[in-house]
C-alpha cells in the first residue's frame, strides 16, 4: 500500500499566545496519519508566551506528528520562507496561528491537486471561527481570500464550488494554502522585501511558471477575524499600503480596480471644494452620498438575508465602508510614498 504525501505545516507566529494552542490542537486532530506530516512554527521574536506553547505541544506529541520551532525575525515572507527551509515533506501546507483547521484540511487540500493537470498549490475556504457580530460583518466584505461567508455586491458566491484557474492569484492565500514544495523552490519562495500581499503575488509567478492553481471548497479553516470596526480598518490600512507597495516592486500585480476607492474619495473631495464657488457641484455631492448610502444599506440587506441575521443590516456596511476608506487613502499614499507603514510578520 502506498503511504500518504508527508507534508509541512509551515506557521509564522508574532505573540499569538492567544489563538495558539486552538490552532496546534486542530493541527493535532487532522484526520491524517501522524507520522506523515510534520507542523513547523517559525517565532518572529515574540514576547509572550508563544515559544513556550510550542515547546509544551512538541513535547506532548512525541514525534507523531513532529512539532518544530525555529526563530527568524523579518517579513512574513521571510518567516514564511525560513519553514520551507526547514519543511520536510513534499507538500507544504501553509496557515496562521489564529486559525482552526478542520479535521479533513489536509485530505481535501490534497485532493485539490487532483482537480487538473499541472497543479502547482491548492486553497480552501476561511470561515469566521465566530458567529458574532462584528467577525461576521468582516466576513462578509469579499477581502480575506475564499470563504464561504463572503457577500459578493453581485451575483453568487464563488467559492461554493471547486476551480481550477491560471490567472486568478486569490484560489488560495496563505490562510490556507498548500503548495507542491518542488514548485516553490522552483519559483523562488515567497518574496521577503513585500509588506503584504506576499500570497497571490507568489501565486502570479507560479502562474507565469507555467502552473496552475485549485480550490476546493471542502478544504475548511476557520479564521478570527477582527472583533472591531477600529481593529478591521487599521488591518485593511495595512492591506492597502502593502499592495501599493507592492505594485511598485511588481507592476504586474496592478489592477484599474485597485485605484476605485481614491478616486471615489477624489471625486467628493472635488465636488465639495466646487460648490464653494458652483452650486451646482453641492447638489451632485449630495446626489452621490445618497447614492453611497443607499448602496450600502442594500448591501446590510443583501448580508442579512444571505446570513439570515438581521444584525447584518446596519453592521455589514459599516465594514464595507471602513474597508473603501482604508483602500482610499492608503492605497495612494504608498504609491506617492507619503509616510511608512510597521511591517508585520503575522496576519
């Protein structure tokens, strides 16, 4: 009989002392042979209690699975790279320490790469690990890769059933993710000087590789999203500015749609300046924000029924306008390099 892939869980943790032993105690449940993968923990210095928790975990195990912990301060593209380094197994699965994996995760993501010929990485769905208000409204904003939860502005859900694409970089993010190790060494691993956005980027050049890649709706992780408006934008600020950077370092990764939310704002900001000398340009203004508004209470409504929870009505566009503005004013400012940004080595 032939033994199953083995394969690499690679995590990258800054402080998650929090989320941390959910995530190893769902790694630990898989239903998957325990001596055919491995989970590598990569610290980016943290200062809780972090690397005590891995020690704790690899201790408990036993070697079945194997549990490793490494140091390596940097990007999370460097963190990321330093456990496929150190990865053994000929897949790499890659995740975050404040997620829960699902029993079937590693089966269904391997069977993704059954979907086609020349499949070079394979994703799942993120689904909010909680039901409560606020990480549902962040859910729904279509801004965390495949999920399930997510409320497109038209028509279905697309992550409802399985594709395979070779343009479409957002099949997976490193979330959840899993990646034929040959193919990342091939493509050079994951790009150490970005900000962010370091997962379809690496998905772009696998593409440009000659690769392609899946998604399998069975492949379920459950993600904490953020439990506040406040906390949601200062991530989407940090979204925004690290895919202007970059879009600087890598112009194919520019798209027209990346510039609509600054020019939304421009064109406000332009009217209201117009109608202290034109009239005219006030009433436009007004006729817009209403516009706006009305977009946005449809979208709560769309949420709402889509969920079948009326708290969704007014919190959903709430989050879909933080995210518009983040994307409006931090966008631009990366690109006219106004300011920097912290960069970050977890999600």
């Amino acid at each position: 009989m032939v033994p199953a892939p083995f394969v690499s869980v690679v995590i990258t943790v800054l402080n998650a002392e929090r989320y941390l032993p959910r995530c190893l105690d769902s790694l630990l449940a898989v239903a998957y042979p325990k001596d055919r993968y491995e989970v590598v923990i990569v610290d980016a210095q943290s200062k809780d209690r972090t690397p005590a928790i891995v020690q704790e975990y690899a201790a408990r195990t036993k070697g079945a699975p194997e549990v490793r912990l490494f140091a390596k301060p940097g990007s999370i593209g460097v963190g990321r790279n330093e456990g496929v380094r150190h990865a053994r197994g000929e897949f790499v699965a890659v995740t975050d320490g404040d997620m829960v994996v699902s029993q079937e995760w590693l089966r269904e993501l391997l069977a993704g790469f059954a979907l086609g010929e020349r499949i070079g990485a394979v994703g799942g769905p993120n689904n909010t690990a909680t039901r409560d208000v606020a990480s549902l409204s962040v859910a729904c904003i279509p801004v965390h890769g495949p999920t399930l939860d997510e409320v497109p502005l038209l028509g279905r859900n697309r992550y409802r059933a399985p594709f395979v694409s070779s343009t479409d970089w957002y099949t997976n993010v490193t979330r959840n993710s899993m990646y034929r190790k040959d193919v990342l060494d091939a493509v050079g691993g994951f790009a150490e000087e970005l900000i962010s956005t370091e997962d379809p980027e690496l998905n772009a050049r696998i593409h440009q590789a000659g690769w392609r890649t899946a998604y399998n709706p069975k492949a379920v992780v459950f993600h904490h999203h953020r439990g506040s408006l406040g906390a949601f934008y200062r991530q989407q600020r940090h979204y925004a500015y690290g895919h202007a950077d970059t879009t600087k370092k890598r112009p194919y990764m520019r798209k027209p749609k990346q510039f609509l939310p600054a020019a939304g704002l421009a064109l406000l900001v332009l009217l209201a300046l117009l109608g202290l000398a034109w009239r005219p340009a006030w009433v436009a203004l007004g006729v817009l924000l209403l516009l706006a508004l009305l977009g946005l209470l449809q979208y709560g409504l769309r949420a709402a029924l889509i969920h079948k929870d009326a708290r969704l009505v007014l919190s959903a566009p709430a989050s879909f306008a933080a995210w518009q503005l983040a994307w409006a004013i931090h966008y631009p400012r990366r690109l006219l390099q106004v300011g920097r940004e912290t960069v970050l080595t977890s999600d």
